[in-house]
C-alpha cells in the first residue's frame, strides 16, 4: 500500500466511482482506455496558500511554478507504483484539464464542500486548494488496497452555509448564488482572455490583480478560520519557493528572457495578455478597453 502522506505529502484525498461524477470530458477517458460506468478515481487536494506570496498582484494559485508541472510530475511518479500494487490496472492522473467537474467531485467524496463563489472548500485548507485525481479502470473498492481509503458510499455533496461574505466582497459583482459564477465578469476569468468584451479593460484597470483574483477565497470564513487554525499555510514545499507574487513589466521582461516565463500558471494565455493587463493597471492603454 502506498503513503500518500510519506511519498508526497498528500494527506486528503478520498476514492469516488466514476459513475457518480459529472463527465465533462469523456473523450479523455476513453483515450486513457477508461470506463466511466465502472472506473473510479482517487482525488486528492494539494493546499497552495503561502504566506510569502501575500500582498502582490498576482493570485495565489499562480505566485509559484506551474502546479499542471507539479501534478505531471507527481503522475509520473505515482502510476507506475500503482501499477505494481495492482498489475493489468490502467492508472492515469489528471489535474484541471479533467474528465469530470472536478468541484462537485470533490465535494462528493468528501474532501470539502461546494462554495458559493463555485470553489472547492476544504475545511482544512479552505478554498486555497489544486484538486487532482489518479483515474484507473478498477472500481472505487481497489483504493483501500492501494492507498487505504475507502469509499463513502453516499456521494451527496456538502454545501458552503451561504453567509455571502463572497459576494459582498466580489468586486465584479460575479457571484449570483446558488453556487453560480458569471465567468465573463469573474476577473479570475477576465485577466485571462485574449479578447476583452467591453468594460472588461476597465475592470482590469480597477483590479487588485493583474491574473487571477483571490478576492472572494480571502474573504471567505472557511479561510480565516484556517488560517486561525494553522492549517491555511501549504506544506507542500514546491508552492512555498521560486515564488513571483508582484509582476511589472521589468520583472515580467526578465522573466521572458531567462525562459523562466513558461514555468508559471500566468504564461498560459501567452506574454501579450500579461503585458496588456500591465499596461491596463497602469493606465496606459486605453485601446483594449473597446
Ligand atoms: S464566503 Fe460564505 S457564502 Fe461565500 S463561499 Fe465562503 S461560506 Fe460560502
Ligand atoms: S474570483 Fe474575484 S471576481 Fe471572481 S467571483 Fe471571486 S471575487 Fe469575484
């Protein structure tokens, strides 16, 4: 049996069929040679707050190196093991770009509970939590073998009290109950996009974040009381080092020259989108406001 806590520092982490889970890609599952009728997954949470990533302009989730480099690697790592413990079993691990809703998942097997602002929350770690799953063609029992845990057996998802604290804090008004998140508003979404809509450039200019925002995760209960708890700040050390939390368009050029760039989350959408949220913030660019 693998220690997950030992091997790699994960401590949450619960098995769930994949009968009960929403498919969002099924195309994925059936490359890995994975039935969504009778496969399973083990999801499991990796906490990324860090304390030395407060106070700059760029959203936790992305102040270290990429966490999709993080998770690769652990899958690496980590299926070949579980191929041994159970031989003929296809294994495959995916984070984010995900067969299955990856929140409502999480919160059925119990790793948390559905927020109002559309996040996993995690009583321990609260909402400042990466959700990745190990994906196999055996069923949900084949993980207590595996990793020792067991499956609920009632995969009803928890939800969050609704104190609203999120959407009074939302600076984009995004929040509309109910668990539903108007993405075009969002600023998580908005700084991402290639093409803004109108008034995106203004709520760019206006945000306390250049990408991302963590507005709504911060002013949740769940995370002060993590954070009162000791628990908010990740063990993990690969979230607490090489950390960018501030970028300007000094830092982000030497960044690009020393190929450091790509190793990032805010890379994704590719320099120009960062240049141009910069040149937002800054009041320079009145263009891509339109
Ligand atoms: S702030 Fe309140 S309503 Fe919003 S996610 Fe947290 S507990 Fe739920
Ligand atoms: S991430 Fe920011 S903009 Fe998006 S819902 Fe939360 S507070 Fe609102």
């Amino acid at each position: 049996m693998l220690d997950l806590k030992a091997l790699y520092g994960i401590e949450a982490f619960a098995p769930i069929p994949l009968a009960e889970c929403t498919i969002q890609k099924p195309y994925l599952l059936e490359r890995a040679g994975i039935s969504a009728g009778s496969g399973s997954a083990l999801l499991f949470l990796l906490p990324y707050y860090t304390a030395g990533g407060e106070g700059g302009n760029i959203s936790m989730y992305a102040v270290a190196e990429d966490y999709h480099r993080y998770c690769e690697t652990l899958f690496a790592d980590i299926a070949p093991r579980l191929s041994q413990l159970l031989p003929g079993a296809k294994f495959k691990g995916f984070a984010d770009h995900s067969p299955i809703r990856e929140v409502e998942a999480a919160a059925r097997a119990g790793l948390g509970i559905m927020g109002e602002n559309g996040l996993l929350i995690s009583e321990k770690y609260s909402s400042f939590v990466f959700i990745g799953g190990i994906y196999t063609d055996a069923g949900a029992d084949a993980w207590e073998a595996l990793v020792g845990a067991w499956p609920r057996g009632s995969y009803e998802p928890g939800r969050c009290p609704g104190c609203g604290e999120c959407m009074r804090a939302c600076p984009a008004h995004a929040i509309l109950g109910g668990g539903h998140i108007d993405r075009e508003r969002c600023f998580s979404a908005v700084t991402q996009k290639k093409k803004l809509a109108d008034g995106d450039g203004d709520g760019i200019a206006g945000a306390e974040y250049i990408w991302g925002c963590d507005v709504c995760g911060l002013a949740c209960p769940y995370t002060r009381a993590a954070r009162a708890a000791g628990t908010l700040e990740t063990p993990l050390q690969y979230f607490r080092e090489k950390l960018i939390k501030t970028l300007d368009e000094s830092t982000l050029s030497d960044l690009v020259m020393s190929g450091e760039f790509e190793r990032h989350a805010f890379s994704w959408r590719g320099e120009g989108v960062v240049r141009r949220n910069l040149r937002l913030r800054e009041g320079k660019d009145h263009e891509d406001r339109d």
